[in-house]
C-alpha cells in the first residue's frame, strides 16, 4: 500500500508541508508590514520567526508555521542577495518585487 502522507524528516511529512506552504501568503502578510519583504533584513526576521515558532509552539502547528515563515525568509534572502530587482509579469503589467 502506498503511503499518503510519506515523512520526510524526523518532524516534517507531506501534509505539514503542503499546509506550510499554503500559509506561506498569510505569514507574509503578518511580518511584512513590520519587517518589510523581499530584502536580506526581512529574511533574516521571518527565519528567526520560524525558528520562535517552533520552539514556542512545537507540535504540529510549529512545524507549518516554520515551513510557512522558512519559506517566506528564504524567498526574502534570495530576493535580497539578488537586488531585489526581479520583475514578474501580473495582469500584463511588469511589477517590481
């Protein structure tokens, strides 16, 4: 039988990261207007947060909220080391990040 919900480390299975990943816009919009987005800085913040979550929190509702708020720094981080002057295509409009 195949398993549905397969872990991939000790903490973390498919469905915590699907459910992570999926609060990743709400985190976002919890730090960013304290934090900023897309710069270094801001990364480094929502990493340390992800770090609080799961120390504060634990369980399984740590670990979604690391994955959200780990990914969301490491998008910020990556942004940040690039110049944070990637441009996406939304609606036919070019907008800045």
């Amino acid at each position: 039988m195949v398993d549905v919900n397969p872990k991939l480390t000790s903490n973390l299975d498919a469905l915590t990261l699907v459910a992570g990943m999926a609060g990743k816009p709400i985190a976002e919009r919890l730090v960013s207007p304290i934090a900023g987005n897309g710069t270094l800085m801001s990364g480094v913040i929502k990493m340390a947060v992800a770090v609080v979550a799961q120390k504060a929190v634990g369980g399984k509702i740590g670990n979604i909220a690391t994955v959200a708020f780990g990914a969301d720094g490491a998008e910020d981080i990556l942004l940040g080391f690039s110049g944070s002057k990637l441009t996406a295509v939304q609606g036919g409009e070019e907008v800045d990040f």
